[in-house]
C-alpha cells in the first residue's frame, strides 16, 4: 500500500528553484512548464507611478478585508460527558465500550494503537509548531443525553440551535431541500436528516457508530482497506481512537438522489477530534458527498485528526467536497486547530471515478493530502484545491495520484493564496507504475501573494516508471499589487470588491467543480476571509 506522506523534495527551496531541479530530473513522456506572469512587468511599471502615501492608503484597505472577525467562534453551553486527559489502553478499550462494538473492531483499535506506539510524528513538513502532547488531550466528549434518542425531536434544544446558528437546520421544516445532513458535535454524531428517504433508494446514510450495529458486515469488508491502520502517525492515532464520522453505502446501480453532507463541530475545549468517513460506491453507482466544519475561538490549540477512506468499484463515480473553515487562531498565531488529516481514495474498479474538491480557508496548520490510487484500468481521479492562509496561519497540502492500471488518467488544479505571514505549501507525487501503459496526468499549481510578507513554495514530485506515460506540470507564482487595485479604483471599484473579484478569478476553475448549493457559499466565505487583506 502506498504511504499517505510523498517524499520531500526540493526541501526549502522557492518556487523557481524546486522547478528548475525537478525539470533536470523527470523522465520519458513527462512535458514540465513554469509560466512567468507578463503583466508583473507592467505591474512593476505602474507601481512606481503611484505615490507612496497612496499606496499606504490601498494597503491600510487590503488589511481591513483580511481582518474580518471569524464568525463561527462561539461555544454552546451544553453539559458534556468527557474523558479524562491522557491515552492508554484502557482508553482505547472505554472508547468502545462506550460505543458497544463488536469485539473485532475493539481488536482493531487495539493493534492501532499498539502501532501507533512503535511510530514517531513526522517531522519533514514546511509546518513549525510546539510538540504536542497526546497525554495532554482528552479522546472522547459527548453532550449528556438522559437515554437513547428516538427522533430529532429528543435532541437538545441547544445543539439544534448551534447547528442553525451555523447554517445547518435540523428540524424537518427548516432543513435543506435536496441535502442529507450528518451533524457531528464533538466525539459523536447528534443527528442525520433524510436517512429513511435515502434507504428508499437502497442508499444507506448514518453514522460510523449506527453503521458498526447495524451494518458490521459492509464496514469490517472495507474499513482499512483503503488506509492500513499502520499506514502514517496520524492514521494509526485516528485508528485507535476515532469516535464517530459518516458510513455512505450506494448500492449498484444507484444514482443517489441527493447531496450528502457531514458537518463537524469541536466544542470542548480541551477534547480532539478524531472522525472516520467511510465511502463504498458499487458497480455503476454515483454519490456526491460534501463536508464542513467549524470550531469556538479558544486561546489553546486543539488537535483534529481524521480518517475518510473512499472505495470506488467498476463504473462508478464519488465526488467529495470539502469546505474547511475550522477556527485559525488570532492574528497573532494564538489558538486554532491543527488539521492533520488522511483521505484516500481507491478507484478499484475499471471505468471509475474519484474526484477531490477542497476549500480550505481554516485551521491554524493544516497538513493534508488527499489522494487516489488508479488500480482500475480506465479509472480516472481529479484534485481541485483551493488553501487560503493569512495571519500566522501555515498549510502544507497537496495529492498524491498514484497510476496502476492502464490507460488511467488524473488531473491536478491547485490555487494557494497567502497573506499576511502566512505559508502555503503545495506537495504532490504523481507515480506512473510500470503496469500503468497509457497512463496520463495534468498538474497545475498556481500560487498568489497578497502582500509583501506572506510565502509559498509547490515541491512537485514526479516518478515515471513507464515509457508510454505522459505528464505534464506546470506552475506559477503571481501577486496581487496596490498598482492592480489602482486600476479597479480608477473605475469606481473599492479595493474590497477588487480583491474579491480577483480572487474569484483565480479560484474559478476549482469553485466550478462544487456542487451548485455550496458555490455561492464558497464565494462569501472567502469574501470573509480575505476582509482586511488590502495592505
């Protein structure tokens, strides 16, 4: 099984130089390109017309759009039943026994964590930040509940309240049209909508928990299948320890009939959280399935290390989006979640498809890399990303598509934006294996800076081991100039609106690849986030 985690190359390197060394090193089929930007010469003209105490006016402007207060920072007063801080077996053991599992899934968590125990946390990426220390978290939160709910209606008032101070109406006259919502709070799933609407179609949508009672068959089948326990650090520890996520099971055949959708919400404190998403679509099969999430503003950081596995049989097709708005920690670098996360996808069947579309706008660090295996002949796998950091803010992010069968196909568009001090990094591996004849793949990474602090690199990793293969790359680095702003002010367009509209361009082809009821969401959610950046 492929590792999560692609090599590191081209260590601290900028832009131009990971390029340059990449260029001396791919081989057969491989075209690399690295677009300059022409208008930067004419940018730098036009800059140098502009009057110093303008310029500091247009910057002030850029500030204010960046610095927009995180909206989603509030906590809910709920009593909640916590585990004490520190993790041994014994808590490995209470986490299921909590959740009455089946003794082959406390085995499971058991050879996890012992794993995990033999493991060191990695240290090789871009991301700076203090040790953490596991025995300094607790494993398990969840609201206190008299008895076993039998509707939504039994819920607590204040959690359906949270979740629609959020967007997320649960009760049945509010809810979305056309969108079945897992909501998560904390260690467990409090509600999921349309569920017996959805069984209609043969399409099973519930929590992991609800799916380790009621359906243990289909997840001992594909849980880890995708994702060793062994497979990385921060699989092993979500392994032992995960507590609640999304079981999704299309059937063959079956188009779902509606948009599926997790949210998660940290409140505790001082509790991690540690989802686990599993996705199974069968022969002929398509599911669209989007996930959000948010957090409170607290002063310390809070760890969120999740699983999802995606497994994708012949001609089927799973389209996952995810919208990442956890809370980022203040200007100054306090607080915020640190977002370790394995996805990966197996396109195991010929004819399938796996698409990756990601948002990601929060979280103080975020360290992520969904990827696909192309074992399927004909399969097809997809990657739109758009990471935007600002603050102190750090993302180190990217893919890995690994081709296995023949005539596979994959594709990589990635937009990082940076402002303020920010880091954004793009790490990618595409690997042609030898049984992969007639394999092809497209990457483009595109980073822009706002400002004149923030930082970007893009560590492209190419492995080819098979001659007719062709890959191709290509990236670029632009900046959004006050002489740019000028030119929208010279128009009657305030800064704020220009900024928006030049990042809505340069995002365009990642927010086209979202389901239609989330784009315009995206739109203002990054509206929010870049508030306070001209300057």
């Amino acid at each position: 099984m492929v590792s999560l985690l692609p090599s590191r190359t081209c260590s601290g390197a900028s832009t131009s130089e990971c390029g340059r060394r990449n260029a001396a090193t791919v081989s057969c089929g491989i075209r690399t390109s690295y677009r300059s930007q022409p208008h930067q010469r004419a940018m730098s003209c036009r800059t140098a017309m502009i009057e110093d105490t303008q310029l500091s006016d247009e910057k002030r402007d850029i500030q204010k759009i960046l610095d927009r207060p995180y909206k989603y920072g509030f906590k809910t007063i709920i009593e909640s039943d916590t585990f004490p801080k520190g993790l041994n077996e014994d808590v490995v053991r209470a986490i299921s026994a909590k959740k009455g599992e089946p003794e082959w899934m406390l085995e499971f968590r058991l050879k996890a964590y012992r794993k995990w125990l033999t493991m060191e946390e990695p240290k090789w990426s871009d991301n700076a930040y203090p040790e953490i220390d596991y025995q300094d978290v607790s494993y398990y939160s969840e609201p206190k509940v008299k008895e076993k709910l039998k509707s939504l209606e039994e819920v607590d008032p204040e959690l359906l309240k949270t979740f629609e101070k959020l967007g997320i109406p649960l009760n049945e006259q509010k809810r979305l049209a056309n969108v079945a919502v897992d909501a998560v709070f904390d260690s467990v799933s409090i509600a999921t909508t349309f569920k017996e609407d959805l069984k209609k179609h043969g399409v099973i949508f519930c929590s992991i928990s609800e799916a380790l009672k009621e359906y243990p068959d289909l997840v001992k089948k594909y849980m880890g299948s995708v994702v060793p326990v062994g497979d990385n650090y921060f699989a092993a520890l979500n392994s032992a320890v995960f507590s609640d996520g999304s079981f999704v099971f299309v059937p063959k055949g079956v188009k779902c009939p509606m948009e599926l959708s997790t949210y998660f919400r940290i409140n505790a404190s001082e509790t991690g959280q540690f989802e686990r998403t599993l996705i199974v679509a069968e022969e002929g099969s398509y599911v669209s399935y989007l996930e959000g999430c948010t957090a409170p503003a607290y002063d310390s950081n809070q760890l969120h290390a999740a699983v999802v596995e995606l497994y994708c049989e012949k001609d089927a097709e799973i389209k996952y989006s995810t919208v990442q708005n956890w809370y980022a920690g203040d200007a100054n670098g306090k607080g915020g979640i640190y977002n370790f996360v394995t996805k990966r996808g197996m396109c195991a069947g010929p004819n399938s498809k796996i698409s990756w579309t990601q948002v990601e706008t929060g979280s103080s660090i975020t360290w992520k890399y969904p990827s696909v295996v192309l074992a399927g002949d004909n399969s097809v796998g997809e990657f739109y990303s758009v990471a935007l950091t600002n603050n102190c803010q750090q993302a180190d992010t990217g893919t890995k598509m690994i081709h296995v069968g023949r005539n596979t196909r994959s594709r990589i568009v990635s937009k990082g934006i940076s402002a303020g001090t920010s880091r954004n990094c793009y790490r990618g591996l595409v690997q042609v294996m030898p049984s992969a004849k007639g394999a092809r793949n497209f990457s483009q990474c595109d980073s822009m800076l706002i400002g004149d602090r923030a930082g970007a690199n893009t560590y492209p990793y190419i492995q080819v081991r098979e001659p007719s293969a062709v890959v191709e790359h290509e990236a670029s680095t632009s900046k959004i100039g006050e002489d740019q702003l000028f030119y929208f002010q010279q128009r009657g367009i305030d800064p704020e609106k220009a900024v928006g509209a030049i990042i809505s361009g340069f995002c365009r082809e990642v927010f086209n690849e979202l389901p239609l009821e989330f784009a315009a969401e995206v739109n203002e959610l990054m509206s929010l986030k870049l508030e306070g950046t001209v300057g």
